[in-house]
C-alpha cells in the first residue's frame, strides 16, 4: 500500500509526519520525493528540503549524506528569467524506517514557502524485522 502526504513548508519550517505504531511491525520506504515552489514563475527561489528520522533542531541549507538520520534531499531554483529554467535535484534512499519522519525547508535566497509531496511504501515488518529497524533508528539519535 503507499501513502502520500503533502504540504508547505515555510522558510525554516519543519514537519512531522506521524507513522510511528505501537508494535513497529509497519514499515515504510519512500518511492517519490517531489518539489514545487508555491508561486512559479513569480520570483527567484531557492529551496532545500530534507526529510530526517529525527527531528531537527536547527533548519539550514546544507545537505550532508554522512548523517545517518537524513532519508532524503531535495534542491529546487527557480529564476523568472527564461535564460535560467527551474532545476531540480532530488535524492532518496531505499531505507525502510518505522518510527516518525520530519521534513525541513530552507530558501538560500529568499523568504519562500515550497510544497513537497511525498509517496511511502508501506512494508510489513516481522518482529525480528521491526526490532531491528527500531533499534537502528534509536542507534542514529546518538551518532548525528
């Protein structure tokens, strides 16, 4: 089963999306990260957006793929001026997690809002499966 979910994030914003269960034998991939800005065409952005295991204490634009608590990244640019189109750049990994995403958003060069939309599998988990998943998640809290 897949299950989307969608919003907009301010400049500095984050947001849990809740999929944590009592027993942990539900697990989830994402299979479709997408970014669109709220007002194309209007004005310049540029937009970092990042989904975590944990969630994040400071929102900023760097992108470090060494952090084990990162699932995926996103840029987006987007210029009113037809010589520079929107480019696009996004990367997820094939992970499966049981426990609570968050998703942060920051505009490098403005104040700007972008929508994300985001597409999880929905994967049973064993109890062995889901023991070990919990505990590589609670391993990631103390190694960022």
């Amino acid at each position: 089963m897949i299950k989307s979910f969608r919003g907009l994030l301010k400049d500095g914003g984050q947001e849990k999306i809740p999929l944590h269960t009592n027993d942990g034998r539900t697990g989830y991939r994402i299979v479709k990260f997408q970014l669109m800005h709220d007002e194309p065409g209007e004005e310049q952005a540029e937009h970092t957006v990042k989904v975590y295991k944990l969630k994040q204490s400071t929102i900023d634009n760097t992108i470090n793929f060494s952090d084990n608590t990162l699932l995926a990244a996103g840029y987006i640019m987007e210029n009113p001026n037809n010589a520079y189109p929107v480019s696009k750049v996004i990367v997820f990994d094939n992970e499966i997690f049981n426990q609570d995403i968050y998703i942060t958003q920051s505009d490098t060069i403005g104040s700007r809002a972008c929508n994300y939309y985001i597409e999880l599998e929905e994967v049973r988990l064993g109890s062995l499966e889901a023991t070990v998943v919990t505990l590589k998640d609670m391993r990631g809290r103390n190694t960022t």
